[in-house]
C-alpha cells in the first residue's frame, strides 16, 4: 500500500509526477449531485472499489452525506451506518487506502478505529471534537477551504483576493493544527473548488493553483464533474468527463499531488500521459 502523502523534502516546485495520486470518489448517499443513489447498496459499492483498484486508483474516498449546496444533514448514527461497515469491508477485502469524507468527529473516530487511512474533512477539522479526535491518531489529514455552510455557500459569496484568502484560511488552520499536536506532515490542502465560490472565483483558483504549493503541503484537486465545469460548458454531469481530465490536467501540471475523481480510470490514463512526456523534458 502507498503513502497518502508524502511530504519528505517537499519543495515549493511543481510536483513529482511519480508522487500523483488518484482519488476515486465512492458517494454512499442518496442525494449526491453527481451519483446520487448508484452506490449506497452496499454489493454496488463494493463492485465499484474494485472497478477503482483494477484501472488504477490510489485511494478511495468514501463520503455518507452529500455537500452539495442545499443537501440535506445527516446525522450521525446514520453517516456511520452508511460508511462504516464498507470502510470495514474494503479493509479485509483488499490492499488500498481509504479516505473518509466527513466533517463529524464521532464518525471520524469510527473511521480511525476500523482502518481509515485519511479523513477528509470540508470543514479543515472546525467542527467540535475534531481535532481532539484526529490529533490521538497517524492518519492523514485533508482540510478544506469552505466559505460558509453548504446549505447556503454559493449565495453570493465574496473575496478580498481570493487566492490570499484561501492562503490564510490554510495558514490558520496548519498553526491550529500544530497547537494542538498535530504535525504539519500529515496535512493536505485542498482550496474547495465549487464551495462558496463564484464561476470566476472557480477558475482563478485553477489559474492560479500553483500558489498553494508556497505553503510547503501536499494539495488535493477535486474538480470532477463540478458545475463550474457544467456551467461553463452547458454540459449535464454525465457530459463532463472532458472537462474534468482538463481540469485535473491543468492542477496536475502546477503542483497537485492529489486529484480526486469520479472517472478513475480515464484520470489514471491522463496522469500516464504527463508523466511518459515529463521523463523527456530533462533532456
């Protein structure tokens, strides 16, 4: 099994594209926006782990309540019941890491005691007893860059600059993290496209991407399937697969080490790509 991250003598340079690793996302919810209901039976789920294996995915990302703009919360016992007994299942069954996508610190204790190998969480770990949970493992870490609550994150959201914005959102969240015992080395950034965040914002966080590298972490993409791909195309969900290899592409190329996917395979093939044509531009 790979590392999620690695952080050893990480440079503020573009990323090794050895080190690209490939998210699959497995939404185990009713109402996600871009699969909703296709994976919450639990046969399903699992022939869809490994699909994800077999073409070439790194890590799976297991998520039990749906972020979308207006979903509806999920309370504990039941994002639990949702994700635990795959996390459990995926484990015994094979050889992969597994992330979990939550923001609840009782569903990330689970997650920690049945194997998760990272906690991704959309809210950078603010919720009440998150850090207190996370800080008594070695997992690794996503946090997220979110302005507001999902509920109500693309009513008419607003930067200063967002790219410094995000810059010290992250900044606050590593210094808080490292208060309370958490080493930086577990960290992974992920500047939230499509959470509180305009079409333009959107794509001036893509343009811009590489900035995030100054802050010496490992930065997740996850583009796939996003309105801001469907709104600039006047594309449905199931007509952005183009769009999102570009995306990832473009983060790829300034400085993502994670890309986080719904098309594993096709994502695994892009990244193959870049990195047959990177070992020539040495020479």
């Amino acid at each position: 099994m790979s590392k999620i991250i690695q952080n050893e003598n990480f440079t503020t340079e573009l990323t090794d594209l050895n080190k690209v690793q490939v998210m699959g996302i497995l939404n185990v919810t009713p109402d996600s926006f871009s699969d909703g209901g296709k994976f919450n039976c639990f046969d399903n789920a699992l022939k869809q782990v490994e699909s994800m294996i077999v073409n070439g995915v790194d890590i799976i990302d297991i998520g039990g309540e749906s972020t979308r703009p207006g979903a509806v919360d999920v309370n504990v016992q039941d994002e639990i019941s949702r994700v635990i007994p795959l996390l459990k299942a995926i484990k015994s069954r094979f050889d992969i890491n597994v992330s979990i996508d939550t923001s609840k610190a009782e569903v990330m204790s689970e997650a920690i005691t049945y194997g998760a190998d990272m906690i991704n969480d959309v809210r950078a770990l603010q919720n009440e007893g998150c850090v207190d949970v996370v800080v008594q493992s070695e997992v690794a870490i996503c946090l997220m860059h979110m302005q507001g609550m999902p509920r109500t994150m693309q009513e008419n959201p607003q930067y200063n600059h967002i790219i410094n914005d995000i810059i010290k959102f992250f900044k606050e969240r590593i210094h808080c993290c490292e208060q309370k015992g958490i080493n930086k080395n577990r960290l992974v950034l992920d500047p939230g496209f499509g959470f509180g965040k305009t079409l333009a914002h959107n794509y001036e966080v893509l343009a811009k991407f590489s900035q995030f590298s100054t802050l010496g972490l490992p930065v997740l993409a996850g583009i796939s399937r996003k309105s801001m791909i469907g709104n600039l195309l006047n594309r449905d969900v199931d007509e952005r697969l183009a769009g999102s290899l570009t995306a990832a592409i473009i983060a790829v190329q300034q400085g993502a080490q994670i890309i986080r996917v719904h098309d594993v395979q096709e994502s695994a093939d892009a990244v193959n790509i870049l990195k047959a044509v990177a070992q020539y531009k040495t020479e």
